[in-house]
C-alpha cells in the first residue's frame, strides 16, 4: 500500500469535499422544496436552509388536491407519457431491426434519409403548420406524434442489434420464422439493456415536455403538467389558485403563494425522483452504447 | 448458342439492379413493412414541414395559403436582418452559446478527474448518482428551484444571510438583467455537467493502470498522473465532443430559457429560437420566422458538416456520419 504524503492526503480531503458540496448543491434543492411544501406556510417565510419541515402540516396539499386541474393535468401528462414512449420504443425498434441487417437492400439509403434530419429540420413554424393542417391541434396526437421516434434513440437501438451475433437469427429464419418473430421473440429480448435506456430517455422527455404543450394545446382541460407548472410559477398563477381556494376554507389564509408554488413543483417532480435512483444504471449503460464506439 | 463475352455478362444493367430490388423486395417484404410506420412518420413530421420553409421564400398569409403566395427571393431576409429584434436574438445567442461552451465544456471533464480520485467505492457512487440528479428534471422545474433558493422574499439564500445578521436583500436574480446570462449558464451546468461526466469516466476506466503504477514508480505525483496519463488519454475524446459542441452553437438552449425567461431579462437571454417563437407564433408573421429558422437550420448544418470534416481530420471515424452508418 503506498504511503500517501501530507500534500496528498490534503488534496484527496478537499477533493472529496468539494464533490460533497457539489453532489450537495444538486440534491438539496429538491429536499427543500419539498419539505416547504409541508411547513406551515407562515414559519416558512422566514426562508433559510430547510432540513425538516417546520409546523409539519399538509394543508397546501389539500388545497391544492380540491383544484380539478391538477388531477387533469396530472393524468394528461401521465397517459402522454405512457402512450408515447411505449409508441415511441415500438417504432424505433421496428424501424431500427431492417436497419440492422446488412442484408437489407435500401439500408444505407433510409439511414441517410433518417440521420439527415438530425442535421437540419423545417423548424417551429413549419413544423406547427403541418400538426395544424391535420387537424391534430388541441389533441393527444400532437403531444404524442411528433416526437415520436428520435433519430438519435433509434441509432442506438440500431448500434446495439448489430452487436447480436448474426447466428441467432439466421438459425431462427431458418426454422422458419419471419422476420417480425425473429424481431420480438429473439432480439428484442436480448436487448433489454438498450431498450430500458431508450425508454427512459423518452419517458423523462415526455414527462418534462413542456414546449408542445404551449404550442399545440390552448384547451385548459388537455394542458400538460409541466405547462400548468409555469403558469403556476408566475405570480398570476398561483394567486389565481390561492384566491380560487380562499373562498372555500377559513385556514386557507394562512397559506402563501410560495408554499403553494413549492407544493406544485413537488407533485411535478416526485415520480421523477423516486423512479430515478433505480433506473439510473439503465440510462448510463444508454449513454455509452450511444457515444463510445466498440 | 454462341456465349456472349464475359464482359457483356458480368456488366449489370440498371435493368438488372432494378430486377434484383424488386426480386429483393417481394422476398423479404417483411422488413419493408416492418420500416413503413418510422419511414412514414420521418415524412410527415421532418420532410414535409422542410417544404414549408419555401415560406421563407415568399409573400406567405395564411390566409391565402400556398396558392395565393408569390416568391419574393431574399426580401424576407433582408427585412429579417434589418430587425433590431433579430439582431438582439442572434447576438444573445451567440454570447450564450459562446459562455456555455467556455465554462460547460471543462466542467464535466474536471468533474471526472475529481471523481475518478475518489477510493470509497460508495462514496464514489453516491456522487455520480447525486450529480446526475438535475439531468432528469425538466427546465420548468428547475426556474422553480432557482425560485426557492434564491428568492429575495423566502428563498434560501435570503433567509440564510437573515439569520447571519445581513440586512439587505439578496438580489432577484431571475429578474435581475446584469446577471441573467450567467443565470443561465450556471444552471446550465448545473442541470448537464453530471450527465457529462458518463462519457468521461468510462473513457478513464479504460486506461491501462499500469501506466499509473509506472509514473508512481518514476516519482509523479497524483497531479502530475492525471495531467500526463488521464489527460492526455481523454484528449481524442476531448476534441471531439468539444468539435460536436461548437457544430452545436446555433442552439442556445431553446426549453430552458423559454421556461425561465420573463419580459424583464428579455432583452439579454431572447435567443433565435425564442425570437422565432414570439415573432411566429405570438405574432403570426410566419415569413419572418421562418426565415428566420431558416437562418438558424442552415448556418446550423453548415457548422456541423465543417466541425464535423475537422474531427475527423483528426480521429478518423469518429465523425458523426459513422455513428449514422456503422458497419
């Protein structure tokens, strides 16, 4: 075991510090939004560091679980979700697995099809005019279509078919099967690595999609979470909600637009944050498969 | 029967290639099929709004729609530079992508090197999955975060430097104009640097230890290891992702600053996409805004072709070109 000198032992010290301040500074945000949300909203005022919840109460939840809105934004954005990564995860492997075989004739031509559009696009306005003559304006459809297969997710899913040895499919088409057996009895199986990390890229950009919602939703009934989120963060927003509420219940005066705020950006946020310390390695092995080579 | 020359015979005709495409095609049908709904929805949703861009070429209403909308050439770009607001947008997003680069692009790679030292397997973990953390959270969420920390009424900061005796109040710093740019860059980092760091840390996981062993035994010290050993083997990693990066300039960052901006920091964070989007569809003028994407598309891909000539000038296969083909 080498003996570390005092200089090294210094350094390695303030290393690990400055990494705790650091990973401190990217987890304690959420710690305090969420224990404001369920601090007494007058104790709370006063600001400062949050390590527990002052006068623990769940009051703004209440208040904030009697708007309909919520709830219809929640379960927009929850079917959105659903719906579109699973759509999303079926259309890139179906289209990734021809794409993968060597012996499939047009192979480099629809891959250059597809990667171009990585380098250069319409853009917004185009784009929007499109989703707005067929009609999909205001629907589910316009969350869930036009993204609905990334280029980039769709590589790597190919990237990572070409690594299954050729040998389990030729013997598979051999007993006879067809090519859309040999794609989800044999391959997608062996690929769950890449599917889970495609699914998670996907599923956390359609739950934190914010900009079609804005675009192509003006129904306040078919908005999404994180747009209802914004206008809840503007000042107009949350006061609308509070003075909604303020009629109702004697105790509401007692809640302040911020812990209303901190209440919204909890219920945004705690899927993502339970769901993400066990998917994590998924989204990591994804990042690799897509960026290094070999 | 006379054999034709073997030249004749081994010279395929288009004819033949086309034979053989529809022969290739009955046979293995499925694989048309099964590519159809993807090669279908690139059409529509990439390809066709790329016809609209002609927009940015005519008299476009849209009212009249296409039939009533005479081509114009340049004028709208003409008109489209002539526009302070454009100029501004560019401007910004110049600086913007410029700040993010110079500060982003070390941040992740210090980050690794940081973390890389780290010996405590767990504590190691636990970092990389503390750091990682923001990546997933989107931009709305994030503005309420910098709301709650850093509030002058009941943020963290504010209530912090209370307790410290400080009397004055902190500055707003989402409505705050001198500083919105390094808002925005801060949190730029914050929310990505984590991510970053995956590609860096598996590139170090492959450096042969016993270079480290070597340099230990001629009397480097740890400093001295990661400039000469793990610096040195990320450098072709480093190039390329930082050749990517600039080919990437004409995107500043469109979600997060469209999530945080205000009217207030407008006139420092306002970058072209998010000109785009006021001009178009706030106030309807589509032939500027589509001109105006235009602008942004092209210059876009001609930064990407060329950054993308260089890297592989310098790393062969390493372009972006191979990602799209392997194999």
């Amino acid at each position: 075991m080498n003996k570390k000198t005092a200089p090294e032992i210094f350094g390695l010290s303030l290393n690990a510090i400055l990494l705790f301040i650091f990973a401190f500074s990217t987890t304690y945000p959420f710690w305090h939004v969420i224990m404001y949300s369920i601090s007494d909203s007058r104790a709370a005022m006063s600001g400062g560091l949050f390590f527990i919840p002052r006068d623990p109460t769940l009051l703004a939840y209440r208040m904030l679980f009697k708007t309909k809105l919520i709830f219809i934004v929640y379960r927009n954005t929850i079917i959105r979700t659903v719906v579109g990564t699973g759509l999303s995860v079926l259309l890139s492997s179906l289209t990734a697995y021809p794409l993968s075989l060597a012996r499939f004739k047009g192979r480099s031509f629809f891959s250059l099809m597809i990667f171009f559009t990585m380098l250069f696009s319409g853009g917004m306005i185009p784009t929007y005019l499109v989703v707005k003559t067929l009609g999909l304006l205001d629907s589910l459809w316009a969350l869930i279509l036009p993204g609905a297969m990334s280029a980039y997710n769709m590589f790597i899913l190919r990237n990572f078919f070409q690594s299954i040895p050729n040998s389990l499919e030729e013997s598979a088409l051999l007993d006879g099967a067809n090519p859309l057996q040999v794609l989800f009895q044999i391959i997608l199986p062996l690929s769950a690595p890449a599917l889970a990390a495609i699914a998670m890229f996907y599923g956390v950009g359609n739950w934190n999609s914010y900009l079609d919602g804005v675009l192509y939703i003006n129904d306040a009934n078919k908005q999404i979470l994180q747009v209802y989120l914004r206008t809840m963060l503007g000042t107009a927003g949350a006061k609308g909600v509070l003075g909604d509420i303020s009629g109702n219940l004697t105790d509401a005066s007692s809640l302040t637009e911020e812990t209303m705020k901190m209440v919204t950006i909890t219920v945004s946020v705690i899927p993502v944050l339970i769901v993400y310390p066990f998917l994590q390695k998924y989204y990591t092995k994804g990042i690799l498969i897509g960026s290094v080579k070999g | 029967m006379k054999r034709p020359s073997p030249t004749l015979l081994a010279r395929k005709t288009s004819t033949d290639r086309l034979i053989g495409l529809y022969r290739y095609m009955r046979k293995d049908y499925m694989l048309y099929l099964m590519i159809l709904p993807g090669i279908a929805y690139i059409l529509i949703f990439k390809y066709w709004p790329m016809y609209g861009i002609s927009i940015a070429f005519r008299d476009f209403s849209i009212f009249k729609g296409y039939a009533d909308a005479p081509w114009v050439g340049l004028r709208n770009f003409v008109n489209l530079f002539g526009k302070a607001g454009f100029i501004r947008a560019l401007k910004n997003n110049i600086i913007i992508s410029l700040l993010k680069l110079i500060m982003g692009f070390p941040t992740p790679i210090i980050l690794s090197l940081m973390i890389n030292e780290l010996s405590n397997l767990k504590y190691k973990k636990l970092i990389q999955t503390s750091v990682i953390l923001p990546n997933f959270v989107s931009w709305v969420v994030i503005n309420g975060l910098l709301y709650a920390i850093f509030s002058p009424s009941s943020g963290a900061i504010q209530g912090l430097l209370a307790a410290f005796g400080y009397d004055g109040k902190f500055p707003n710093l989402l409505t705050d104009k001198s500083n919105f740019r390094m808002v925005i860059v801060l949190s730029h980092i914050w929310k990505g640097a984590g991510m970053g760091t995956i590609v860096y840390l598996a590139a170090i996981a492959g450096i042969d230890r016993e270079q480290y062993e070597a340099a230990a035994i001629d009397g480097a010290g740890r400093l001295s290891q990661m400039w000469h050993i793990t610096l040195a083997s990320l450098r072709s990693t480093i190039v390329i992702l930082l050749i990517f990066r600039v080919g990437e300039m004409m995107y500043a960052g469109f979600d997060q600053i469209f999530a945080i901006s205000n009217p207030l920091v407008i006139s420092v964070a306002d970058i072209i996409d998010t000109y785009v989007y006021t001009i178009g569809l706030e106030q309807r003028n589509f032939m500027l805004a589509t001109a105006a994407g235009l602008f942004q598309s092209f210059i876009g891909l001609m930064l990407v072709l060329i950054t993308n000539a260089i890297a592989n000038r310098i790393e062969p296969d390493s372009s972006l070109m191979n990602f799209a083909k392997r194999k």
